[in-house]
C-alpha cells in the first residue's frame, strides 16, 4: 500500500494509536490542533508544530523574506488559538540551501520576530542546518490555557450553531492567483495574496470563544472548510448541515472568480489556509453572543447546524439539500505543482 492511498489524515489515524506511552497527565494527544497536557489542576500545557517546506507550501519569489517568517509562526499560533490558548514560547528549526544568503535568512527571522512580539511569544531556540535543494522550516509553539476553557475538535453536540470568526477561499484564491503567475494588481488581487501569505492567527476569538464557556468545539481552517469540519463531525461523532446562504463570500472573491472563471463557492468550502477559527456553539447562548462579540469587534457569523446523523450536508439557495463531501487540502493524495 502506498501513502497515496490513505493520504495524510488516514496515516495519522494509522500511527496515532502508537503515541501513548505514559498517559499520566496527557488530556488529548495525536488528532487535534494541539495536544493538550495538565501542569496542574488549574491549568493545561498545549504543544504543536508545523512544517513549512519550499515548493510544497511556498516559493521563494512570491513575497519578501520577513513575510515568510511571519507565516511562519502565524500557523502555529493559529493552533494554539483554536484550542482557546495563549501562545507562549516557540522554537524554530530551519534547514538551508547553498544558494540562500545571510540577508534572505535576516529579513527571514526580522519577521518572525516581529510576529513574536506581537503575541508576547519567546523564541527559546530550535536548530540549524543545511538543506541540499529547498528550504524546510519547523516551528513548534507552546501555549497555555485554563483546564476549564480548552477547546477541543471532539465535544460538538447536535443542536449546536456551527459558525466562523472569519471568511474562509481568499487565501486559496489569493494561491491561484501565485500559482498562476496572475500580476493582475487591483486592490482585490493583492488583498486575496496577502491573505495566503501574510494570515492573522485569531487567538482574540480564540480565547473569547474559550472564555464563553458556551464553545463545545473548535478547529482554525488550515485545510478547508469542509474538511476541517469533517474533522469535529468524525471526532464528536455527529453530522452536520451548511446553509450556502449563510456563507460569507467578498467582494475580492467574486472579482478574482470572475477572472478565473472558478465559482466562489469551491474557495469557500474547499480552500485552505484561512486560519479563521471554525466552531460549534450552544444554540440558546448563540444570540447574546453575537452582540458581545459584535461589541469587541470579533466576528461570528453561524453558517450551519450540527446535527446527530453522521455525514455533511449543504442546503442550497433553492432549499435543495446535497451530500458536501470534504475536499480540503490532503497531503501526499493531491499534487500541487510550484
């Protein structure tokens, strides 16, 4: 059997079951945004980290070094932020080809740094070394939150408001246009690029969420709305309806699908990297929430229902109801081409 067939969700679920060694004080480990372990009975420890690798998930000649090393550590944070935490140290790891040069790795580390600061995150150290074609770089984040305000992707309950602190296709858009070379330089094509290589990791919407006590689950859109979703839905053991006429889709959206000829609809379900937080909520805590966050200035907007029977499905504008099947981003099973 080749990865190709089960792709990288199905050899997590393969090796995931080998990661529990000594479960004393682990709350959640493999198959979430962060594992999560008790430091005591007030407060957990959350751990991730990401690989970013040239050619896979990036180019070098589509933004300036500091860019990069700002989206770099935004992807992390964004997983600390969906399990409702704050961030707190991270260590960076990096491997460099010959033909990189001490300014690229400045302006490089000037933006990861600046990131940092943004958060209040340390950069407490990772390592270094030498790569023979492409740039890797590894991130791993450390955050903390309060034992009572962890979310996680497995609590969704039926009857829960599914919704997003976000809009979710410009950064998949915003890759087309890289992909494609486009120079098209209209307010909306740069807003959409800017989406995919600069994202905000949402950690005020994080901890409003965590804080809430009214967030049953939560998950920050890395690999497509629908997928992501299908990740709470397999986890919690529950379905789920979207309401399409309830999906946020922008102006700079609908213009880069009209230069495109693509439909809106495919970013918005099926794109990735958005690192809006996706979320079940309760249903009668629902309402006075969307004033709250209305007045901090985060942004809520229920797009579904969890539902008890198994699967997604999308109401269309016409009331027509169809099967969503995921179609997110899927490592070793889709082939990008950079």
């Amino acid at each position: 059997m080749k990865l190709s067939e089960i792709g990288e969700f199905g050899f997590i679920d393969r090796i995931a079951p080998l990661g529990l060694i000594r479960p004393h004080n682990v709350i959640r480990g493999i198959g979430d945004d962060c594992a999560v372990t008790k430091i005591d009975d007030n407060a957990c420890l959350l751990v991730t980290t990401d690989l970013l690798i040239e050619r896979v998930h990036f180019m070098r000649s589509w933004g300036p070094a500091n860019i990069l090393g700002r989206k770099s550590l935004a992807v992390n944070i964004s997983d600390i932020a969906a399990c409702g935490g704050v961030p707190q140290d991270a260590f960076v790891s990096i491997g460099v080809p010959d033909d990189v040069d001490l300014a690229w790795l400045d302006g490089f580390y000037a933006g990861l740094a600046g990131l940092a600061r943004e958060y209040s995150v340390n950069l407490l150290g990772g390592d270094t070394t030498r790569s023979l074609t492409d740039i890797v770089i590894n991130i791993a984040i450390t955050g903390i939150v309060a034992s009572d305000e962890v979310l996680l992707r497995k609590t969704a309950r039926p009857g829960n408001i599914i919704a997003l602190t976000g809009p979710t296709g410009l950064a998949a858009a915003g890759c087309e246009l890289l992909l494609r070379g486009e120079n098209a330089l209209e307010p909306w094509a740069e807003a959409l690029k800017a989406a995919h290589l600069d994202p905000r990791p949402h950690v005020p919407e994080g901890r409003y969420l965590a804080k809430s006590h009214a967030c049953t689950a939560a998950i920050d859109i890395s690999d497509g709305l629908s997928s992501d979703l299908s990740h709470i839905c397999k986890q919690s053991g529950v379905g789920a309806l979207i309401f399409e006429e309830k999906l946020p889709i922008n102006h700079a959206l609908r213009e880069a699908a009209s230069h495109l000829g693509r439909d809106p609809l495919e970013w918005v379900l099926h794109g990735g990297e958005d690192y809006a937080l996706l979320t079940s909520l309760n249903q009668d805590a629902f309402p006075s929430m969307e004033v709250a966050v209305a007045e901090r200035g985060i942004k809520l907007v229920a797009i579904g229902v969890v539902q008890e029977a198994p699967g997604i499905r999308l109401q269309r504008r016409s009331g027509h109801e169809e099967i969503l099947v995921p179609g997110g981003w899927n490592h070793f099973v889709e082939r990008r081409e950079i």
